[in-house]
C-alpha cells in the first residue's frame, strides 16, 4: 500500500501559505505531502500483538454480489470452502462485520451432482463475529464448504479509520444517488488492513491465504474488475450482466478486491518470459483520461519485466490491472493483480510534462512479489512488505532516471523517517502496537527502505539479489517473518546476520554521528562519535567508506564502526583537499562533518553523489556567500548541472539577488526560464526572476504563457499578473477556464486582489470540479478573498466551507477549509462550529493540526 504522507511541519508549512494568502502573493506549485501516508505518533506501549492463531484454514472463497445503490447494501452468497488447520474442530468463527445474515449452511454435492444445503446453527452476538456450529466433528483429512446468505451494510458501520487509511468501512459507494454532477457513480473495496469482512464473510487475516471466484451482477453500463482473470461476462434478462472472475492462485484475503463503474479500459501486454506465458497489463480510467492512459501507466510493462529480472522470480499472476477511483482513502493498493490508485494518479498529456507517478506504481508492483507473493505473517512483520515496496522505488529510478534521481529519492524517504523520529522511535519489527495502523509510518516504509539500502550496500549487489531470490522462492504463496528474511541472507553470504538484523530491525533510533578530523605532521586523525541515546539505541556496527583526496587524488578506505568513540588514523603526503565520511551515505540516520568552504567547493566539483551536491549548495545558499566570486561562479555552473534538481536548487539560492554580476546571473536564470529541459527548473527560474522585484522580465513571462507545462504557465501567470500590466484583465479572463488547478489558483490570486462578489459564484464553480491536490493552495486564496470582501458575501460561504472541512475525503482540503473558516470566526457560530468540527475529527494527526489553529 502506498499511503497518504503529511509530516506536522510540512502541513504547518503550508498553512503557512494561507497567511501569505492575505498578502499580494502566493506560492503555487506546492501540493501537500499528504497527496500520497500520514503518520501516526505513538505514545503507548500495547500488549503483544503475535499472529492470528488459525483454528480453520480458509482454501477457497466463492462470492455472488449484487449491489443496492440506493440504500449503499451488498447482497451476497459466500461460499467457503475449509479445513482444520490441525486440531480437531466442530465450530468455524468468521470474520463478518455488521451483516444481516439470511442463513447458514452447510453444502454438500451427491454423486449425481446435485447441491445438498443444510442449516446450521450459528450465533452472531457482536455483529462482528459469525460463530457457526458444525454438524460434526472434521479433522484436518477433511473439508467442508460453508455457505452464507448475507447482505453487508458497510455505511451503518462505526465510523472508524486511521491517520494511514482514513476509512475502514471496506466497500465504498461513490455518488451512489447521482447527485454530485461532476462526479462519477463508482464502487469500490479497500481490504487491508481488516476491512474486507466489512463486505464478505472471511478469516481476516493476513496469515491466511486462499483462491478465490467472484460473480459480479451488475447493470450493463459498468464495467467491472476483480482479481484473476475474467472468465465469462453473460447477460441476464433483467438487464443486468454477471462478470465472473476467477484467481487461481492463493493471496490473503484482505488482497480481495471489486470495482465497477463507467471505466475507459486500456489493454497493452508483455511477451513470454521468465517461466511465465503472455501477460495482460491493463489500465482502467475515467473516459477523460484514456488518451493519456499510456503516458499514465505505460511503463509498467517495463517494471514488470525489471523487476522479474532484479527479483530472480518471475510475475505469477494471471494479468495485472490497475484503476484510478475516486474518493480513495489512501494513496494506493497492491490488491492482487488488480491494484487500486486514488484519482491522483489521472493526468493529462501536459500534466505527464511536470512529472509521473512511477514512484507509487512501482511500488504497488513491488508488492505483487513483496506482500502479495510472500506476505508478512502479521501486521507487526509489515515492513516485510513495504519497507521492499518503497525500496522498490528507488530500484526503478536506478534503473529508469540515473543514479541521481535514486538517491535524491532515497534521501527524500531519509529525511521523511528523521522529521517522524523526531516525535516517535520504534523498532522496524514492533509486536506491542495499540493499534495495527500505527504500523503504516515512515518507520515501515522510509526508515524499512533506507536498512535494505544499507543491507545491500552491505553484502554487495549480488549476494542481495540472490538472498531476496532465495526468500521469495522459500515463501512463495505463504507467510513469512523476518527471520526468514535474515535466514536467506545469511544462506547466501554464509555469514552470521543477526548484529544487522538485531540493531536494525528489532531495536529502534538510528545512528546520530559527529565527524572531526584532525591534521598534524602528515598525520590524518579522523574522530568518530555516535552520540544518539544508547539507553534506548544500540551503539551500532556500522561498516562504512571513507573517501579521501590527497593532492587530487582520491582513495576509498572500508572501516568499522563499533564504538561509542573511535579514531582512525592515517598517514599522507599533506593536509587533504576533502574527507569524506561514509561517502557513499548508507548509514540510516545523521552524519555532522564540519567543511570549510574551500572544501565545499571541491567536493561540488569532485563527488558524483547528489547527497554531496546537494550539501554544497545549501550550506553556501547564504546571499553573503555569493559575494565570493568563486562561490558565484560554482553556483552558475550549478545552475547548469546535468541533473536538474540541482539546477532547480541553485537557481532558487539566487532568489532576491542583487549582488556582484547581477545581469550575468540573470542572463542565465532567464535562459533556464525559456530553454531548460525540465519543467520543474523553468518554473523555478521564473519564481526567481519574478523575485527580482522590477518588471524587466514581463516580457519572458508573457512569453511562457504559452509554454507545454501547466506549472510553468502558473508560475509565469502569477509572475505577470502580479505586476498588473494593462492587459491584465485580458490575461486572466484567458486562463480563467484553464483545464488545471494551479493555472486556475493563479487567476483567483489576481481576483482576490480586488474582489468583486460577482466573482463569488466562479470560485465555488472551479472548486466543484478541481482535484484535491490542487484545492489546498486554492482554498488559501478563496480565504484571501472572502477576508477581503463584505460580511454578507463571508456569511454566504460559511455553509460550504463547513461541509468541505467535515466531509471532504481528502484531509489536507479538510484542514484548508477548516483554516480558512478561522479567517471567518467573528461571524456567530463560527468559531464554536470549527471546535465541533475539530472535536469531532476521526484523524488523530489531523486533530493535532486543528489544536495548533484553533485560535486562528
């Protein structure tokens, strides 16, 4: 699962905007991390959480669903096929939650084929447990098959739901009734991490694993999907059509999934390989985006075929889809062969310009051999799932963009890990959870991707991919923990692994390092100090690279890390050009090496690590030193860098210049504004000379009105118009029904400055149908123009905004809307509808935000 991300700083950063919102300016561009897993901070200790001890195994699961659209109700047949897992047993307990049950039987099939049902008793006290009696006693010889008549009633369920998964009602109707004009009728499931057995009956758990058969009747205008493949499609006289699904292959059941709805389906495919015949790749989409269906997806084939490769072990499954559904209450799912995205994922061929969502597809991929494939026996065994589905990203990007953009992204998931232990510090493997959820973190997924990092740096490529051939083969089609990863580790370097595995998969904190060094006499001394808290953190063994450069010069020195202080000595010809320590950034935590600015700058121009880059231009992003014409000068050639966040990064340090060189380093900026490559950079230069303060460069930003990208056209957009050239008017009124949120948030900025209420009605239009990661950044500026327009116009919006900070799925426009409501609390009500509405808030993280603004 890839989910929603929202560090607390990030979205206090963007709430940020909605002061500046006030002001004459606002920031486009940003959408909030929480577009894709928010965190949850955990502050108690639970009781130990082991695996599901399995009295019955589930082999096989047959399900007939049709669907009330109007009262939100499955009604459905489910047929169980079982067995004891060992011991003796004549009752089966199912996971069944808020069902109306029908009845209960017990089938069998005569000699002559005909079906025999007979009832049985059953107590369903709690509405979450199905207790069957059995007629007698089975022992692990046989198997039985269960049938339950049901309808499931997943809406008149508890509200509940996580900061990671924010609902957990299972089956979700969208636009059930028809009434939301602009969006489609869609139904959809989300089973992890138990919310299947909201609309079937089942064992749910993930040490579970069964095959599966799913019969979908649905009206003749929907298409529909499932796991495996579909079999038949047959049109029944009512009108309706049944869609049969069948998956051959065993996967837990909270990998089960349906949609349908009115979907455009996009077929591509990949040739034999691998053991395995032809493969379907298939994409389902709104009919809007099937032109760009393949811009979306269509390197997917290509990720199946790498990481087949990398892997060792071929795609088992019988195709592999992926759809695009509204309202989604996370970022995606790996539901076997059918992975589910959240709208996001939807763009147009001039949004694919700015950038894709390889990161998340890969990901969900990933998991068809790391979850779905083998599967973490239990929720506190996760990151054996996605820890490897988020490291699975950054193999893509190895592969796919360079070794920059991985480790740009490796160092994005570093940091995301840090600002999280910051608040919270848990071992990657934790059974004493009070709530599974709060599995879903940056623990599981950064930190978890980052210790597989270092594993590999570890052992070395090779033995890393045999050892992860060895677990998944060992596994395939079961459950595992991590001693079997480690197992496989061991089995293939033939090396004792428990120090790595112990440290850093069983003990929580991350390596906290101070370097120094020390030259005298030909006489290097490097001085190391772990200095985390070793009354809860191990004093680590941390095997590492030490890069030197000595009358220029490099040589790489391997050494070990194992104490708390430790000094290694060397002897060279004279004082070094640069040290630098664990040079190729394995260790899982922080590293403080104090460099001069000489060294800086030598180490801009000999390191090829972004890390190092990255480093250099931010240390030396101070306008003081842009003085230094040598810093200058490296600066400049940054600017030119063949990997463009490099180039985005040094651009930006020029924000605001007006220091030596000034047209020469505008020169460039507007040379990168018009020519640079990438989107992301041209938009940066723009904001940069937009920052210069004068109307010099209007002309370059009327130009990039026409550019391809949106971000670009948005920034050059808020860039001109802010200065209200005489056409202004006429600009604007050009762009107001622009097909992207961003271009449109700049055209609202413009209005807001001198708000009409005939404009009132526009802003309400263009927020109907934008995306919620554009409606953050333009909810800020509707708050610009609300405060700044009369009383009754401000009372008008109230109704709306309350709805949107209630409702609306995505949390990030919940707390946009709820900012904004704060501009408003001198209206009556207000301000005691924002405490309700932050009272009433399921979200703990999002509570946490609502507290720190309940008096704006």
């Amino acid at each position: 699962m890839k989910i929603k991300t929202t560090s607390l700083g990030s979205v206090l950063l963007l709430a940020c905007g909605l002061f500046l919102a006030l002001t004459n300016e606002v920031t486009f561009g940003q959408t909030p991390a929480g577009a894709e897993k928010k965190l949850t901070v955990q502050t108690t200790k639970g009781p130990y959480n082991p695996s599901r001890t399995l009295k019955n195994d589930l082999l096989h699961t047959t399900l007939d669903l049709r669907f009330d659209w109007v009262r939100q109700w499955v009604n459905g047949v489910a047929t169980l096929r079982l067995k004891p897992y060992f011991y003796p047993q004549n009752t089966v307990d199912l996971d069944a939650k808020g069902f109306d049950i029908k009845g209960v039987f017990l089938l069998d099939t005569l000699a002559s084929g005909q079906a025999v049902y007979d009832s049985l008793n059953y107590t369903y006290n709690d509405r979450r447990t199905l207790h069957v009696l059995l007629p007698r006693t089975f022992t692990r010889q046989d198997t039985f098959n269960i049938q339950v008549v049901y309808t499931a009633k997943p809406n008149e369920l508890p509200a509940g739901g996580s900061a990671a998964i924010t609902q957990d009602k299972g089956l979700y109707f969208i636009n059930h009734d028809g009434g939301e004009p602009n969006k489609p009728r869609q139904i959809w499931t989300q089973g992890e991490t138990e919310a299947n057995s909201c609309w079937f009956p089942t064992i749910d758990t993930p040490n579970e694993k069964m095959t599966q058969e799913i019969f979908l009747t649905v009206d003749q205008k929907y298409r529909t999907l499932s796991n495996g493949k579909l079999v038949w499609s047959k049109q029944n006289e009512d009108s309706t059509r049944t869609d049969y699904w069948k998956q051959t292959l065993p996967h837990a059941p909270y990998l089960a999934m349906v949609a349908v709805g009115n979907f455009a389906y996009v077929k591509d495919s990949i040739p034999a390989a691998n053991g395995r015949g032809p493969l379907e790749v298939s994409y389902y989409v709104e009919p809007a985006y099937e032109k760009s269906a393949r811009g979306i997806f269509g390197r997917t084939g290509a990720m199946i075929q790498f990481f087949e490769q990398k892997f060792g072990v071929p795609y088992v499954w019988d195709k592999y889809s992926q759809i695009a559904v509204r309202d989604f209450v996370s970022g995606a799912m790996e539901n076997t062969s059918a992975t589910v995205h959240a709208e996001t994922v939807q763009m147009d061929e001039r949004q694919l310009i700015d950038g894709n969502s390889d990161d998340v597809i890969s990901h969900e991929l990933a998991h068809h051999w790391f979850g779905d494939l083998v599967t973490s026996e239990s929720w506190a065994n996760l990151p054996l799932n996605e820890a490897f589905a988020t490291y699975a990203e950054y193999l893509w990007r190895e592969h796919a963009e360079g070794q920059q953009s991985a480790d740009l992204h490796g160092y994005d998931d570093l940091n995301q890990y840090l600002a999280e232990a910051e608040n919270k510090q848990e071992p990657l493997i934790r059974y004493h959870y009070t709530d599974r959820e709060q599995m879903f973190d940056s623990h599981s997924y950064q930190k978890g991707g980052q210790v597989l990092h270092m594993l590999r740096r570890q052992v070395g490529d090779e033995a890393f991919f045999q050892a992860l051939k060895l677990y998944l083969d060992r596994n395939k089609f079961r459950t595992a923990e991590v001693s079997d990863l480690r197992k496989a580790f061991e089995d293939v370097t033939g090396e004792d692994l428990n120090w790595f595995f112990d440290q850093w998969f069983l003990k929580p904190g991350h390596a906290v390092i101070k370097v120094d060094k020390e030259y005298s006499q030909n006489v290097l001394k490097i001085n190391v100090v772990q200095q985390q808290d070793s009354t809860t953190t191990p004093i680590y063994r941390l095997p590492v690279k030490i890069d030197m450069w000595v009358k220029g010069v490099k040589k790489s020195y391997d050494v070990v890390v194992d104490k708390a202080k430790q000094t290694f000595t060397y002897k060279i010809e004279q004082r070094p050009d640069l040290v630098l320590f664990d040079a190729d950034h394995r260790i899982v935590g922080t590293v403080e090496q104090e460099k001069n600015k000489a060294e800086l700058m030598y180490q801009f121009y000999h390191s090829d690590h972004y890390r190092d880059k990255y480093e250099t231009i931010t240390r030396l992003e101070d306008k003081t030193n842009l003085i230094d014409s040598t810093v200058r000068r490296m600066m400049t050639d940054a600017m030119n860098d063949k990997f463009w966040k490099i180039r985005q990064l040094a651009i930006s340090n020029f924000a605001e210049y007006d220091g030596p060189d000034f047209a020469e380093v505008e020169r460039v900026i507007q040379s990168k504004a018009r020519n640079d490559e990438r989107s992301a950079v041209r938009q940066e230069a723009i904001v940069t000379l937009n920052s210069f303060g004068d109307n010099v460069n209007d002309p370059i930003f009327r130009e990039l009105l026409n550019d391809s990208s949106y971000i670009v056209v948005s920034a050059a957009l808020d860039a001109y118009l802010l200065s209200k050239p005489g056409d202004a008017a006429e600009v604007a009124t050009r762009f107001e029904d622009a097909p992207n949120g961003e271009i449109v948030t700049a055209v609202a900025n413009f209005y807001a400055n001198s708000p009409e209420e005939s404009r009132y009605e526009w802003f309400l239009k263009k927020m109907e149908g934008m995306k919620p990661q554009e409606m953050y950044n333009f909810l800020q500026v509707f708050g610009k123009y609300l405060i700044k327009s009369n009383p009754d116009l401000q009372r008008r919006a109230v109704p709306m905004l309350e709805v949107t900070a209630r409702n609306n799925p995505a949390h990030f426009v919940r707390f946009g809307a709820y900012q904004v409501l704060g501009l408003l609390q001198d209206i009556e009500g207000v301000k005691a509808m924002r405490k309700d509405i932050r009272l009433s808030e399921r979200d703990p993280k999002l509570k946490d935000m609502y507290e720190q603004f309940k008096d704006f």
